[in-house]
C-alpha cells in the first residue's frame, strides 16, 4: 500500500508530472493508493480556508478512488510509542505527522512524502520521497 502524504497530494492537484507518472506506474503495479483522514482534514481544511470549491470538489472526486484508513485504538498506541520514541532523541515533529507514520506502520504501508525531515526519525516506517 502507497500512502500519500498531504504534500504529494498538493504536488498531484498542481499537475505534478513526476508524482502522477508515480501514481499511475504504483496502480499499473497492483499497488493500492491510499491516505489517511488526517491528511484528508489538512488539504480540506486548506482548501476551504482559500474557499477554493473547484478543487475541494475535485479533491472529493479524487478520494473516490483511494483508500483512506482511519485512527483506531492500534493507531493510538503505536503513536504514542512514536512519540515516546522520539522525545528520548530529543526530536519533536507535529502530532499530525505522528499519527499519520502511525497509520503508515499499522497497516504495513509505505508513505511518499517530500517532508521527509519530519518523519525520518521514526522507526519501521517505510518513507520514500517521489520527487528525489
């Protein structure tokens, strides 16, 4: 499962070459594309604060077609062991970006994002960056 964080998706709204030729090579590899409700909320969110209902419908027709997984009880623990984890190196990232690695590592996923400094210090999480 490819996980696409908030940035790839931005990147993919504004007609990104790169990561749409990334998404269509995953789907013709049987890869399911796939994000999470906090993700979600972030572009929503930014979308309606620019009042921008072209895309806020587009990117309601886009989620139509990947796979959105949710914060559960496993989610919580494993974010909370995210953020543990990163207190005692000393690293402190948003709580967003921790439960969305949560997510990522609850599901055996692997997350595309280009804010990869925000997530790389968290253990068995499988980033990549499409635009490296």
């Amino acid at each position: 499962m490819i996980f696409l964080d908030t940035n790839i998706i931005s990147y993919y709204f504004n007609s990104n070459v790169i990561i749409k030729d990334k998404i269509l090579e995953a789907i013709d590899n049987d890869e399911t594309i796939c994000t999470t409700i906090i993700n979600i909320y972030e572009i929503l969110k930014g979308l309606k604060w620019k009042n921008n209902k072209k895309k806020e419908d587009q990117f309601k027709d886009f989620l139509e077609d990947v796979s959105v997984f949710t914060v559960d009880n496993n989610v919580i623990e494993m974010a909370t062991n995210i953020y543990v984890d990163l207190r005692k190196k000393g690293v402190t990232i948003g709580d967003a970006d921790i439960l969305i690695a949560a997510i990522v590592i609850s599901n055996n996923g692997k997350l595309v994002s280009n804010n990869t400094k925000h997530y790389k210090d968290i253990e068995n999480l499988n980033l990549t960056n499409w635009l490296e």
